[in-house]
C-alpha cells in the first residue's frame, strides 16, 4: 500500500483539464528542458495513443511546448505557450503517430539546441500527472522525476562510475538509487543517480569535469 | 502514533485521543512527512484560496472549453439562485453552481485543485466552501475541514481507486462527494462517528456511477455531476447530522465501491466507449471537434 499525503488528496493544484493529458504533458516537457544542455531552438513533439487522439480537448499540445519553455503544471500561462514560443523564437512542431509506444499517452520529444546539438526523449503521462521518462537518446531508461536527479551520457568504459560517485562524496551528497543504462558494450551509456538533497550546479560542473562524461544535466523534483 | 488506513482506525485514533478527524488526519500528516504544523496549514491554506479563485472566476466570466462544447452553464444557475426561483433551494443551487464553475474553469484550461481529481474538482468548492461561508465559517475552520475530507480521500485511495480509468465514476466524484459529505458533518459540530456515516451514504448514493466522457474529455457528463456530487454530499450530510445511522460501516461501502470498479467493463472506464460517449450524437461531437485540421 503507497503511503498517501494529505496533499496528494487535496491536489494538486494545476492547469486543467486532465492530469494525465495537461498536467503530466507539463512535466513531461519541463523534464526534457532540464535534461538538455543549452538553449531551445527548435522541439518536435510526436505525440503516440491517447494523446494524439485526444491532445487538442486536453491542450496536451500547450501543456507540452509550456513544459518545454519551463512553466509548471499549476501556471496559468500554460494556454498561452504557443504566443510565449513565438515571442522567445522556440521553434515547435507536431507529428501524430499511430505507430505502437509503451503507454497510450506517450509523446517523443526532437529537441534541437542553438549550439547544434540534438536530443530525443521518449516519456509516458502514467496517471494523476504523474510521468515516466523511458528512453533518452536511444537509451531505454526508467525516470521518474520525483527526486533529485543527476543525469549523465557518457562513453562506457570503466572507472567513470567510481569518478562520478567520488566528486558526489566530495560533496557530501548521499546516493539514493543509481542504475546504469547502456545501448551496446562500449556504447554511450547514461547514469541516473537520485539524490535525497538537492544536486548544485558546483557538483554538475565537477561532473562536467570527469573525463568521458559527454552530457550531465540536473533535474529538479517536479 | 496517528497513523491510520482504515475508517475503523481513524475511529479508533479519534476516541483515543479526544480529537476530532482533522485534527488526527494533520498530526498524521506531520508525523508521516515532519512538516511543522503551521507549514501543513499554510499549505492546506493556499489550496483553499485556489478554490475560491477557481470558483469566483467560473462565476464571474463567460468561459468556453478547449472543444467548445461547455462553459458559461455556471452563471445561469447562479443567477437563478439569486433571483430566488431554485427549485432545490437558493444555497444549494448556488454551492451546485459553484461546483458547476470550478470544472468549467478545469475545462478552459484555468487552474484548479484536483479534489480528488481534477474530474472532480468541483464538488468539495461547492460543497464545502459555498456552504460553510454561507453559515459563516472563517478560513481556519474549513481549512480545518479540507483535512477531514483528506482523511476520508485517504482511505479510499489506500483500500480502492479514485481513478475513473480503474474504477468509474462512482471513484472520482461518488469519493469527492464522499469527502465533502464527511468533512461538513465534522464542520456542523457532528461527531467522527456520523462524519463517516455521511461519507458512507453520499459513497452509496453514487455507487455504480460509470465514466463515460463524450470524446474522452473532462466536460459532458462530468461537469454536471460534480454538481450531483454537491447536491449528494449536503444531503447526505443532513442525513447523518439528522441522526441517522450507516447500516454498513465505511470500510465496507469502500470495499464495495471497489469491487464494482472492478467490475465494471473498461468501456465505461474512461474510455469514452460506452454510455453517454457511445450515443451517436456524442460521437458526431467527437467527429467535429477532432477532425483533423493538421498542427
């Protein structure tokens, strides 16, 4: 049995309609901003099940691009993200897909950076606005977003986790959960380490600093 | 030490310890997470004053939905009540108008608080705040309030389901109207005894309610039965506070609704594939407001 808050109850407080189709599109987003280094010059949102059938009652679509630009799901100026876009020159487009996705309200996430760089991430609204972050980059992961989470690609190779774990000792951040995800022996992998405290940009540059570390981002509890 | 899953330990803590269920249902919360006290209320605090904003602005403005098939309903009965020719009687019809606000302002992309869910989100504001103002509670008491309707949204969600996906309707606004129920028999001065009969029979009125949103959105019928739910909850409310007695405890009217939502086959599980989303007109509706104009 899931211990419950009060809060999970009475909440919480977001943009309507749906929490799943609006609130967890949000997130969704604001996850994927936070997972790419740089800033936003174009996303491509394909959206898969549920939410290309029914994004346009729901506002998925605002929800997403709103994520995407950093507003929270209780913002009211979620219906508005198409304008804030366009005034911040984010470029945006939407694909509907029939093809199979790993959960009906899935969406793919083709984020394009001014520095060139491009990132794909594949996430799941899974109920009650709560969301799952299954692939990143081709990489099949399982992030949750709740926690304080530290993100890195790197180039599989051994040591790099001992590096890694030794700059968060250096900082006196204790290691909730940490798995590994790779495509291939070798292969670029992704570490996911969830926090109980909150991971500072200092600790990110450490990160940066290890050598075969590719990308670390931070994200913050949502 | 406050820790409860059940009505019958809620009871339980309540007799123990000479305190009413919002009281137990925050010290739970306090104990649970470590929160200080005054953050828990300050925090329950801002839920509510989003619920008076959600419903002054359902009042007060002409909105429409997203797909354009409701909004604006909110005012009519409103001003209905006003003039004083509600049948129902003039504060019901305005908490049932309040309810009525809150999930149109949900449908126009505004902001609400989920109550349980935003699918629900009307009936506790209607129910509760209409009401408790209109006998002049302060802020404190039904902030005070929203913990009772918490502790019972509680148990539901930790012995059956307040999704309509899992369990229908009867588990999105028969719990909201269940909560709000309880929570105005403990605001009434009733005791934590009749406070779980009233959530028992507003469960029971709506047992079997099944989810059926024409196009798969939060709008016709849900709009209108959170304002049922409103409705339910105050009666039900009068029924405990006038001494009657729940021949079935909670935990068994829970379970029950439980099994139904079991029961219940997914096409009247949000799936808009059955009831009122299966007539021919509601699927026309959905032909029109989904046809594909591309992005």
């Amino acid at each position: 049995m899931e211990a419950y808050s009060v809060f999970d109850i009475i909440g919480p407080v977001m943009v309507g309609p749906s929490s799943s189709h609006t609130a967890g599109a949000a997130r969704l987003g604001k996850l994927a901003r936070q997972i790419v280094e740089g800033s936003i010059k174009r996303v491509e949102f394909i959206l898969y099940g549920s939410f290309a059938r029914t994004y346009k009652g729901h506002g998925t679509d605002k929800a997403l691009l709103a994520g995407i630009l950093g507003l929270d799901p209780h913002d009211e100026k979620l219906a508005y993200s198409f304008e804030m876009a366009r005034e911040k020159g984010v470029e945006f487009g939407f694909t509907l897909s029939n093809a199979r996705a790993p959960h009906p309200n899935s969406v793919r996430m083709i984020i394009t950076t001014w520095e060139g760089k491009q990132r794909s991430i594949l996430g799941c609204s899974i109920g009650g606005g709560n969301v799952l972050l299954k692939e990143i980059d081709g990489i099949e992961v399982e992030l949750t977003g709740k926690y304080d989470t530290l993100i890195t690609t790197h180039r599989d190779r051994p040591g790099i986790v001992a590096r890694v774990a030794k700059v968060l000792a250096d900082h006196d951040i204790n290691i909730a959960y940490m798995r590994v995800y790779r495509r291939a022996k070798g292969d670029r992998a992704i570490m996911v380490i969830e926090s109980d405290q909150p991971i500072s940009g200092e600790v990110k540059r450490g990160i940066r600093e290890v050598e075969g570390i590719m990308e670390a981002a931070i994200l913050n509890p949502l | 030490m406050y820790e409860f899953s059940t009505g019958s330990q809620l009871l339980r803590l309540t007799r123990k310890f000479r305190k009413p269920i919002w009281e137990i249902v925050a010290l739970s919360e306090q104990e649970r997470t470590g929160r200080p006290w005054e953050d828990i209320f300050e925090d329950m605090r801002s839920r509510l004053r989003v619920m008076e904003e959600s419903i002054r602005k359902g009042l007060s403005q002409e909105l429409k939905s997203l797909s354009g098939l409701s909004g604006g309903e909110a005012r009519r009965l409103y001003q209905r009540a006003m003039v004083g020719l509600a049948l129902s009687g003039d504060r019901v019809a305005r908490a049932a108008a309040a309810a009525l606000a809150v999930t149109e302002v949900n449908a126009a992309m505004g902001k609400i608080v989920a109550a349980p869910t935003a699918g629900s989100s009307g009936v506790i504001p209607g129910a509760l705040i209409i009401v408790a103002q209109e006998l002049g509670k302060s802020e404190e008491e039904i902030a005070q309030a929203l913990f009772t309707a918490a502790g019972i949204g509680l148990i539901i969600a930790q012995n059956a389901t307040l999704s309509g996906a899992e369990g229908g309707c009867q588990a999105e606004v028969g719990s909201a109207s269940s909560m709000a129920a309880g929570a105005l028999v403990e605001l009434l001065g009733g005791t934590a005894e009749q406070c779980l009969a009233a959530a028992s029979f507003a469960l029971m009125n709506l047992m079997g309610l099944i989810c059926d949103p024409l196009a798969g959105l939060v709008e016709i019928p849900c709009i209108k039965r959170n304002a049922l739910g409103c409705l339910n909850a105050i009666l039900c409310a009068d029924f405990a506070l006038a001494g009657m007695e729940s021949p079935i405890p909670f935990d068994e009217v829970v379970q029950a609704m439980y099994q139904v939502g079991k029961a219940l086959p997914p096409t009247l599980k949000e799936t808009a594939e059955g009831g009122i989303a299966a007539t021919p007109t509601a699927k026309r509706l959905e032909e029109q407001i989904f046809k594909g104009d591309p992005l």
